[in-house]
C-alpha cells in the first residue's frame, strides 16, 4: 500500500485529477488482465466516461435476501475453496 500511495501522490501532483479511483481485480470476470496481485490507480475528472458496475437498477428484495442468507450461512467455507 505503501507503493499505492506514492503512485497516488504522483499522479495527484503531475496530472492535477479532480479525484482517484483505486481497485484491485481478481478472476477474468472481475476484470482482472494481469494474473498476479496489483491495484490500479485511476485519475478521474468530473464528467469522465468510467462509470461504477455496481450502479444498476435495484434489485428486487427477495434476491437480496437470498444473497444474505448465502453470506451469512454457517456452512464456511474451508480454505482453498474460495476460488473454485
């Protein structure tokens, strides 16, 4: 993270950005490209064309409900199954 923040503050300083976005992909559906750990540091200026993913239309109550019971389920899940 230390990494992270000095690439923050150089991108801040040499390109004057009105914010920054910082994520980390994992797997081919979270976007990742680059198949090792790494965070992207995004300038990002008011009226850019990146839009957030996760801004959809909300979804209906009994699919979240579903989604927390899932989450919250006592079952864990053992180490080395997560990616599977």
């Amino acid at each position: 993270m230390e990494c992270v923040h000095q690439v923050a503050l150089l991108l801040k300083n040499a390109l004057d950005p009105d914010g920054l976005t910082l994520f980390q992909a994992n797997r081919t559906a979270g976007w990742q490209d680059v198949f090792h750990m790494h965070v992207h540091v995004v300038p990002r200026y008011d009226g850019d064309r990146l839009v957030k993913p996760w801004d959809v239309p909300p979804t209906d109550e009994i699919h979240l409900d579903e989604v927390l019971r899932r989450i919250t389920a006592d079952d864990s899940t053992s180490p080395g199954e997560q990616d599977k």
